[in-house]
C-alpha cells in the first residue's frame, strides 16, 4: 500500500489520526516485506495481527498466510478493512469464517473462502478477558506504541503463547526485549518474554517509513518459543514475583530485596547453592541462574 493510497484513504474518509493509539502506518514495501518474511509464513499459517490500521501488512498476511484474526480499536479503521478486504472477510466482522456454510444456490460460482477474521476491540482487554490457546499461532503485527509491552507480557506469558512473535515497536522496548545479561536494556520486560521466548533476531525501521513519522526509532523483532520450556507452569508465579522484586531497586543487591518475601536461611542456601555472590545485582544474573534460583526457591524445606 502506496503512501499516496494511504492519504488518499484517509482523505476520502476525512479520517483525523489518534495519536494517542499510536496511529503511525508503514508504507514501506520492502519493510512491510522484511517482517513478513520474518515470520516465514506458510498457507498453513494462523496469525494474529494487532493494529491491522488501514491494512499494508495485513494484506501481505493475507497473502502468504492461511488465516488472519486481526484485532482493531478503531472503528473507523475496522470499516476501512471491511470494504478493503470484503473478499476475503465477506464483509463481516467479529464472526469466525465457516466454509462449510457455503450456501447451494452459488451454483457454479467458486468462493473463494475467507481468510480475514476482524475484531474490532482493545486487544490488550480482549487477550485479558479470553484466555485462548495461540499454540498455533503467530503473532506478526506492527504494534500501537503505548500498550505494546503489556500485550506482549500477556501473550507471551504461559504455555498457551503463539509459536513466533514477530513485533514491530519502539526501539527501546525492542532492545529490552532482545537484551542479554548485563546490558542496559537487561530487565523485567526481557526475563518476562524471554522465559518462554528466545530472541531471533530484529531489525531497526526507520521513522520515514511510517506516516506520519513517529516521534521515535522503531525495530521489528522476531521471538520463538522455547520448546520445552524452562519452567513448569506451576513456578511462574514465583518467578515473575522473584525478577519484579530482584530489579525493584536496580543498583540494590538482589539478596536483600528479596528478604522481603523469603526467608533469609533459604535466600542463603539457594545463593551459596548456585554460587551466587551475596552481593550480586540482578542485572548480573542471567535467565538461567533466574529460573534455576525460582527452582531453589520453592524446593520444601
Ligand atoms: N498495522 C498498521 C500498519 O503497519 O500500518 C497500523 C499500525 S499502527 C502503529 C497501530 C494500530 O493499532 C492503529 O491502527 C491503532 O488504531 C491500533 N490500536 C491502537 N490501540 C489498540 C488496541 N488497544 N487494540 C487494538 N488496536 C489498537
């Protein structure tokens, strides 16, 4: 989709842009085309689209994938995909494609089944209210800024997550996401996605090849979940308590914040058990001595 189609949409439409939803369009063909090729994409594909807009990534999807469920706030935007892609939503939204209602009087015409589900909702909200299995799935989406974190945490947290997050946002949460140990960006947002996903690889898109230009750098980053994982669902819990609490005070040692919910003889035990030192800073620990330390944690006395 051409910048010129872009503004020539919008016009017709007179459709004013949110910023506040993050409303910044990818027109860039050959970036469009990078972070569909990140995703490997293959007929048997599901995947899931967050902020499809006014559709350029969605109609590569469209493409190369089986199926696409595509969640958008704005109604504006949802009438938009509807008439842009009715051949392959049959014009609807928020119903699942059902090819087996094919009705008898279509006679010879040959449908051609429908590839696009469209739901116009908050995706954060709705991941939140139904929780559903996206083992199958891919999540391949240019992300609205300000909730892309916390849509990524809540999909990537359990074992129900997509098999692939290819995700376009800031550029400061994507070197978080894509962090090792030590590293700046090294924190909770990377321990969180990174317990189930480990980082592929990413690449920077720069602010002119969105309309309108965002006020920041973006990168596109690809994450593939760990099989098998590294932690029973069961210990999640607390280990998402034990990173939180680890990184509360940044430049503290870790050994003392997390007094605060353990007991000082097993917090020892565990350390000198993992040689970890007393003093060490969460930053210098990695995803590895993190679960292994939840593991020692919640060992019976
Ligand atoms: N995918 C399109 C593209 O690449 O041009 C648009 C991406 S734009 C960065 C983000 C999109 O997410 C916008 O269309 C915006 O309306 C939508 N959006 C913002 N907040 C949302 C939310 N909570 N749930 C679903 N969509 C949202």
């Amino acid at each position: 989709m051409k910048l010129s189609e872009m503004r020539e949409l919008l016009a017709r439409r007179d459709i004013q842009l949110t910023k506040s939803l993050g409303q910044n369009f990818l027109h860039d063909a050959h970036q469009l085309e990078r972070i569909a090729a990140a995703a490997e994409l293959t007929a048997a594909d599901k995947v899931l689209e967050i902020g499809p807009g006014l559709g350029p990534l969605t109609e590569l999807l469209l493409q190369q994938a089986g199926h696409v469920f595509a969640i958008e706030m704005d109604g504006r935007l949802v009438e938009v995909l509807q008439e842009r892609f009715a051949h392959h939503s049959e014009g609807r939204v928020t119903r699942v494609p059902n090819q087996t209602e094919t009705p008898l009087n279509q006679g010879l015409v040959e449908l051609v089944p429908p590839k696009l589900e469209l739901l116009h909702a908050d995706a954060l909200r709705y991941l939140q209210r139904e929780p559903r299995d996206w083992r199958d799935w891919k999540l391949v989406a240019n992300l609205p800024y300000s909730v892309a974190s916390p849509i990524l945490v809540e999909l990537a947290a359990g074992r129900r997550a997509p098999k692939m997050l290819v995700a376009t946002l800031q550029l400061e949460v994507a070197m978080r996401l894509m962090a090792q140990t030590d590293a700046d960006d090294y924190g909770v947002l990377t321990l969180l996605v990174q317990l189930d996903f480990s980082p592929r690889g990413w690449f920077k898109i720069p602010p002119g090849c969105f309309f309108p230009s965002p006020d920041v750098d973006s990168a596109c980053v690809c994450l593939v979940r760990r099989e098998p994982p590294l932690l029973a669902d069961e210990k999640r819990a607390a280990y998402v308590q034990i990173v939180k609490r680890s990184f509360s005070q940044r430049r503290k040692m870790m050994l003392k914040l997390l007094k605060q919910d353990w007991p000082k003889e097993k917090l020892d035990a565990a350390f000198a058990a993992l040689n970890i030192s007393p003093q060490e800073r969460a930053e210098k620990l990695s995803l590895e001595q993190f679960v292994a330390l939840t593991e020692k944690l919640l060992l019976p006395d």
